[in-house]
C-alpha cells in the first residue's frame, strides 16, 4: 500500500480549506484517510500563523513509515523545517505563448514602419526646407521688379479711395432727406 501526504478539501464554494491528510495514494482526494495530522486555509493572510498548522511529530513518524508528498504539503514540511526541499528551475515559466510572440512581433514590425516612415518624413521636411532657401535666392530678383510694378497700383487705388468716400457720403445724405 502506498501512501500519500496530501491535502483533502472542504469549505464552502470559492472559500477553500483544506486538511493535511495521510491517505491510501489510490483513496479518493477528499475520501476516507488514515490520519489528519494538519490544516491549511490559503483565505487567511501568507504571514498569518494559523494559515498552516501541523502536527510535526505525526509528520516526521508518517515519513519515517515511506509517506510520500505531494508537492504542495512539500512546501508545507520544508518551511517547518521538517522534510528540505530542492529548489526547481523553470526556465520556461516566465516565457510568452506562441500567440503573444506572435503579436509582439506584429507590433515590433508596426513599430518599424512607423520609424522608418517618421525618418522619411523628416528627410522629406529638410528637403523642403532647404529647396525654398534656394529658391528665395533665384527669386529675388522677380521679387524686386515685381514690387516696382506693383506700386503704380496702389497710387491709383489711394486716388479712387477718395471718390468712394465722396461717393458713400452723398448717398448717407440722399438717406437722411
């Protein structure tokens, strides 16, 4: 007969609690058992002394006999100080699924666009910056005799603006009769 230290659940829906059971490893999880030797309620807090109790004589006497852990009464037994427990290395724990790594590279490649069409744009930018300084250079020249041809324009249109004026205030008068 092989027999297991292992936890044997009870509580109520969504509020677990459980007892730290040795049972027959082909006995049902919360079935019959041979001896309770401890408690755990995970509701209470980590730091909390009655998260876990345990009867550690009960303990020590069960593996003495060939009791086997599981791994979570494991971890009970190693942090009383009862059974060491051998640190495991997962290195695969903390490693995206195939569908995040899918979508990470999706959006690195997104990103890359973005970049290169960022560089384009500022390439674009000092291009067209550096055409209307050229440009403002060859200009000048047309620039000057436009203004010379322009200014005959003006004159006319300060001679007309009287006329307006003269004209405006005979209609107010035509108004007011």
């Amino acid at each position: 007969m092989a027999v297991a230290i292992r936890l044997s659940r009870g509580g109520a829906k969504k509020r677990p609690y459980y007892r730290i059971v040795v049972a027959d490893s082909r006995a049902s999880r919360d079935g019959k058992y041979l001896e309770q030797i401890g408690t755990y309620n995970p509701m209470l807090p980590k730091d909390s002394g009655e998260r876990v109790k345990l009867n550690e004589d009960r303990a020590r006497h069960w593996l003495s006999v060939g009791a086997q852990p599981t791994d979570r009464v494991h971890r009970f037994l190693d942090a009383a100080g009862i059974l060491e427990r051998a640190a495991r290395n997962n290195p695969k724990k903390g490693e995206p699924g195939d569908a995040a790594k899918e979508r990470a590279e999706e959006k690195a490649a997104k990103v890359a666009e973005a970049e290169e069409a960022a560089k384009a744009a500022e390439e674009e930018a000092k291009a067209a910056a550096e055409a209307p300084a050229e440009e403002a250079a060859a200009e000048e020249a047309p620039a000057e005799e436009a203004a010379a041809e322009e200014a005959p324009i003006e004159e006319a249109a300060a001679e007309e603006a009287p006329a307006a004026e003269a004209a405006a205030e005979d209609a107010d008068a035509e108004k007011a009769e």
